[in-house]
C-alpha cells in the first residue's frame, strides 16, 4: 500500500502546488536561462550550486586558511570550505602605515637631468654592486667594442647602478648622466665631441629614456653619438623592456641579482660583519626576502636594519616594512603620470587585483573593458579606444610585478589547464583596491560600472571574483560599498546581481568586514523581499559561525512568510529558506544544527516545514556532486553510529518524521530510492544503509511504507529492482 502524496513542506523539493517540484540532481549547476532585459525571468541557481561556484572560484586570499569558517564542511568526509587567510586582516585592510620614502644614491629613482655623478657616489655602489661577474664581463666586452649600450630591464632592477658600475669599470675620468626626456633624435648634441687626442675617457648614462611610438630610439641616432664620442667616450642607456626601439643593434637585456645578495652587500657597508649575521636571522628579514621586493626597496630595508641595529628603529618598524614598501609601489602605479604608466596599464592593474591568480586571457579581456569606462570618465565626449593587437605579455606582467603559471581551473565540465597570471606579493591585491577605492575617488564611477558588468556575466569565475572584489572595498569602507553596490545589487530584479551581492556579503565578513551579521538581521526582518532572499542566502554561507542565531533567524522569517501569505506561499522564499538549512547542515556546524533543528521540529507548521525541507534536501546531496557519490548525510550517519554520537540518534528521528509527514513523505521516499541505487553500486552505501532502516521502523505503518518501496521500486531506465533491494528489505524488522 502505497502512502498518500502530498504537497511538500517549504522548501522540500518544490513548495505549494503553484511551484513544481525540483527534483535537484546532484550535479545541479547553473541554471541560469538566456540573459534577459528583466531578470524576472532569470531561474536561480540552488544554494548548494552557487555555494561550490563560491568555493571553487574565491579569491586565493579568502579560501586559504586554518578553519573552516564559512559554508559545506566535513559531513561528506571531504573539507570543501570557504576561509580566511591572515593577510586580509587590519594591518592590510586598515589605516596605512607609516610611509618611508625610498631615495638614496644609485636606487634606481629617477636621476637628476643632468650633470657629473660624485665620486663620492661612484665609490660607495662599488662596495655595494653585485651582480654575476660573467655577465658584468661580457657587457662590458661589447660596450668597450660597441661604445654604445642599451641596458633594457624591469624598472628598480639595479640597471641604473649596473650602468654607473660598467663606466666606472672602464676607467672613464667622470660620468655624466643626461635628461631621461631627451628626444632621440637629439642624442649625439647632448654628448661632447672627442676633440683633442690623449682626452680623458669620459662616460654618459641616460637612465630610463623616455620613448614613445612617434618619438622611438633608432640605430642611427646611436651611431650620430658614438661618432660624436670618438675613441674616448661611452653611453649607457637604461631602458624599459617596453621601450619603443626601432632596429637598434645594442641592447643587452639586465637581470638583477638576487635580492639576499644585494641585502648582504648593503649590511658589509653599513654595519660590521658580526651585527649583519644578527640581522640576517631575524625572522622578518626571512619573510621581507620571500615576498619578491625590489631591489630599492632591499637597499632600504637595509638601512633601517642598520638603524634598528643601533637602536633608532623598533621591531615594528622592521615588521611593517615589507608592507610598507608594498603600499609605496602601489601608490607610485596610481600616481605616475601617463608616459610612466599608461592608463591602460592601470586598468590592467585592478583586473590583475580582482583576478589574481585567474587565468591571464580572462583578466586581460577584462581590464580592456575597464580601460574604456575609465576614458569615458576622463573624457566623456570622447570614443573609447582600446588597441587590438601591440600588448607583450611578459612585458605587462613585468610592470605588475606578477608571473604567468600554468594550473586547473574549476568548470561545470571538469578541471581545464590554464594558462594564468597572479602578483608576486599576494598582498598587492587587497592594497591596490584599497588604494584605487579611497586613494583615487574620481575612478569610482568607472570601477562601480565594471562591477556591475562582471556581476551579469554569464561565468562563475567572473561573477565570483566581482563579489570578492566588492568584499575587498567593503571591508575598506563599509558605508560607501553599501549605498554604491551592495544594496542597488540587492534589491536588483536580476538574480545574478542579487547573487552577487550575496557572495560580496559572505565574503566581507569573512575578512572580518564589521556589522555583517546585524546588517542581514535587518533585511531578513524587513519588507522588502529581495533583500530578504539575500539575507536567507548568506545566512547558509555564514551560519556555521554562528548556527544557533542563524536559525532562529530562519525560523523568524519562515513564520513571518507563513503568517504574511497563509494561502498563497511564497515558494521561492520558502526554498531558500530551506537551502539555507540544507547548508547549515553540511556545514562545520552540523551537530548543532541537527540538534536544534530536532528541539524546534515540534515548535509550529512553519518550523516543522523548514525543518523536514532543508534536511531532505540535505540528504539529496552526494561526495563531490557525483551521480552515485557517497551520500553525506548517510556517511555522516555510519560515523556517528560508530560513536553513538547525537547524530546517530538525531538523523533517524528527522527521516521518520519526513517519512510520516503527508507533505513530506513523496520526496523523502525519493531520495531513499535514491540511495538505494547508490547503495547497488557501492557497499559502503549498502552497509550504512543496512544499518539505517532498521532505525527508522518503530511502527506498523512505517514498516509498510519501507517495505513496499523496497519490493515495488523498479531499476533504472526501467530494468527490473536491483538485486540490494532485497538484501535490504530482509534487514528491516519483523513487522
């Protein structure tokens, strides 16, 4: 005898008749239909599909992490957890520290327009230049044969002082530097005439040429100086690797010495051998090695170790300078007029922030669109321009002090290699937004509108990064990101967005982003509905910090739904309600969760609803999404009972009730078939199962619903009952 279908609780696989009932297969992914111009027609992903999309594609620094803090955790066996990661906290979010300006002879800053270089400077870079000898030996054989060089290297590389270094190691008599902002074309007028035989051998070094594609370095304004130098003077040139150079035969390319290398020579100087082996241990110096600093930035670190030696500097001032340097740079990026770095070059700056780490051809597509709100922003009457071909990727990346790295990328298909490109520092990220949201509000207006691009964008990876990025300028300033994006996303008809503005929830409070909590208590105890979707969304994102309050929070709003719209439910509320359960109970928290759930199942229709809702949803769920996975809340069970822990008690009284629930049994009875099919395949499913049934037979009436869907349930496609069926049906009790 077969028992009487009726219409599920909340959120139970479908709500009210007027809402069909959603079978949720385990692999349910996005379900977004074609965009349209309303998102009324838009169909939501499940809670359990957007939360992996979440996880899968946060942000490196809000998925790294000791604990588990946020959304599915350990009830499947496997840890597939959102977390945080220390360098989210105050010091990166916070004021800014203190700043230290980095000048000091032969740093690599720019130089002074012209003139004689001291003695005095020259003597001191030799004590401190290091570099490979091989290299140093084979650039100065061409540039004694050549008389010209152009040294072409990342910028605050040492090629400066490597210029300075090679002059002095002919034997010149001075060195002269010239005007970064001398044209080309006049190169030979800036330097002397050989006129005289015997002449002292002079030197000239034009550190970082300043070129552009109408004014580039040519071979013959090289060979015009060269012959104006005669046999008696040398020019080096330091360059970009993004110089415009046409044709030119002497360029040699400058790699700069390792950073421990450079840090050691400034200490001999500095300070006597025994006080630089002490700084050398300490534990910060190891870290400032690791994070990939320019070389200035080691010449300066060395003279405060210097400083701090002596007294004149705290352990915090050593501490914080890394970071420092790391705010320096990133203002410098945002600071530097055009003809250092292009605007295009800072679009793709913030596109590296929002997808550090992503794939490279994803976040150049991408920064290409932000570049054209910028000029729109900058000039609104004028056509937004963005070149085609022309963009060096090893060059860019250079300037962003980022490196390009193969690895997977999670998709709906499976992992798919990628070739992707993320900052050296992974610090850089959080500062830059920081930087370009307060520091420069004028680009406030493009960046808002790229958001809002990424949000509707059709890809996981793009809407998720967008949520993390506004997480970033939240945690930043709250009340600015709240008014600006996140609450026109939140009350938006199109679902992308309000997703979005979820996610942008969940993961500012995760770096600790203040007034998360109270903010979702208010939408979720107001009007306005759609604010009250996203409040139930990341509810079951943060919830397993605090279960007990999210709970109670849930069942406050499932009875103001009840009690607003007794006879004509909302069922899309009353899904989400129940999804936000399902993930609260396949969370870190789930022992709680089953164990309150369980005190209030009897409270009223409402909570009894949500309640059976989110647990059958919860028990649909499978390791990793796949078809015959483990399911997790049976594999939770077998644990449990292995203990008898409150689970082993706590999730055969929730089946029963399903079971015994008019508006719940049709969809609990599914998923039992379900599992049976599983278990055909898997006998460690038959084996938690077989231990299962017997506790959920405590009546005639529930002998019979089990035993007749063991003996009548057919195979799949049709075939005949698979043979477990029968090997279950004899561990139930005597009727």
């Amino acid at each position: 005898m077969s028992t009487p279908e009726a219409q599920p609780p909340a959120g139970a696989g479908a709500a009210p008749e007027q809402v069909p009932a959603d079978p949720a297969p385990a692999d349910d992914t996005d379900r977004n239909g074609p965009d349209e111009e309303s998102g009324e027609h838009e169909q939501p992903q499940t809670a359990w599909a957007a939360r992996r999309d979440l996880v899968d594609h946060s942000h490196p620094s809000m998925r790294i992490g000791a604990r588990a803090r946020i959304g599915g955790g350990t009830v499947g066996g496997g840890q597939n957890n959102v977390t945080g990661n220390q360098v989210t906290g105050d010091v990166i979010m916070g004021a800014k520290t203190e700043v230290y300006q980095f000048s000091w002879p032969g740093s690599g800053m720019s130089a002074p327009a012209s003139g004689e270089v001291p003695r005095a400077t020259l003597d001191r870079l030799v004590a401190r230049f290091v570099a490979d000898e091989d290299v140093v030996a084979g650039l100065l054989g061409r540039l004694r044969t050549d008389r010209v060089l152009v040294l072409s290297g990342a910028r605050f590389s040492g090629r400066r002082t490597a210029a300075l270094m090679l002059l002095h190691r002919l034997g010149v008599s001075s060195v002269h530097t010239l005007d970064r902002e001398t044209d080309p074309s006049t190169l030979a007028e800036q330097v002397a005439a050989d006129e005289a035989e015997g002449a002292a051998p002079r030197g000239y070094v034009l550190c970082d040429l300043a070129t552009r594609r109408d004014r580039p370095l040519r071979e013959p304004h090289l060979l015009a100086a060269r012959d104006r130098l005669g046999e008696h003077g040398w020019l080096v040139i330091t360059v970009d690797p993004t110089a415009v150079l046409e044709d030119v035969p002497f360029v040699a390319a400058w790699r700069p010495p390792a950073a421990e290398d450079v840090l050691d020579a400034h200490l001999r100087t500095l300070t006597d051998a025994d006080t630089a082996a002490k700084l050398r241990e300490l534990p910060d110096v190891e870290t400032f090695l690791s994070r990939g600093h320019q070389l200035r930035e080691v010449a300066a670190f060395a003279q405060l170790l210097t400083r701090h030696a002596a007294g004149e500097a705290g352990a915090d001032a050593v501490a914080q300078f890394s970071l420092v340097s790391l705010e320096n740079q990133v203002q410098e990026w945002f600071e530097e007029d055009e003809a250092s770095v292009h605007l295009r070059d800072k679009a793709f700056l913030v596109a590296l922030a929002a997808f550090d780490g992503g794939p490279y051809a994803l976040t150049a597509e991408l920064s290409d669109l932000l570049y054209r709100l910028l000029q729109e922003t900058e000039n609104p009457a004028r056509v937004p321009e963005v070149p085609v071909f022309g963009t060096h990727i090893g060059k860019r990346l250079q300037l962003a002090r980022a490196e390009r790295f193969e690895d997977d990328e999670h998709t709906e298909w499976g992992p798919v290699v990628q070739q992707k490109a993320r900052f050296l520092d992974d610090r850089v990220s959080l500062v830059l937004m920081r930087e370009v949201w307060t520091g420069h509000p004028s680009a406030r207006p493009a960046l808002i509108g790229w958001l809002r691009h990424l949000a509707e964008d059709g890809r996981p990876l793009v809407r998720t990064r967008a949520a993390a990025t506004v997480a970033v300028l939240a945690r930043t300033d709250l009340p600015s990101a709240m008014a600006l994006v996140i609450e026109p996303w939140s009350t938006s008809k199109r679902y992308r967005q309000r997703l979005v503005a979820v996610n942008a929830l969940t993961l500012a409070h995760l770096i600790d982003t203040p007034n998360v909590p109270r903010i979702l208590d208010s939408w979720c105890e107001g009007r306005d509905a759609r604010l009250r979707w996203v409040a139930v969304r990341a509810y079951g994102l943060i919830g397993p910090e605090r279960p007990e309050q999210a709970l109670a929070a849930l069942r406050k709003a499932v009875r103001r739904l009840y009690e607003d719209e007794p006879d004509d439910l909302d069922g899309e509320m009353a899904r989400e309600l129940a999804e936000a359960v399902e993930l609260l109970l396949l969370s870190p928290a789930s022992d709680q969760v089953l164990t309150e759930l369980r005190r209030t199942l009897d409270d009223d229709r409402a909570v009894h609803d949500l309640a059976l809702g989110g647990f059958v949803n919860a028990c649909r769920r499978t390791g990793n999404d796949e078809r015959y996975g483990n399911p997790l809340v049976l594999g939770w069970y077998a644990r449990a009972a292995q203990e008898d822990g409150a689970a082993a008690h706590g999730i055969p009284a929730l089946w029963r009730a399903a079971l015994a629930d008019p508006r719940a049994t049709r969809h609990a009875l599914e998923v039992l078939r379900t599992w049976v099919l599983i278990a055909d395949r898997a006998p460690a499913t038959e084996w938690a199962l077989a231990a299962l049934l017997p506790r959920l037979v405590t009546t005639p009436a529930e002998h019979q619903r089990l035993s007749h869907l063991l003996r009548t349930m057919p195979g799949e496609d049709g075939n005949p009952p698979p043979n477990v069926a029968a090997r279950l049906l004899a561990v139930l009790p005597a009727r």
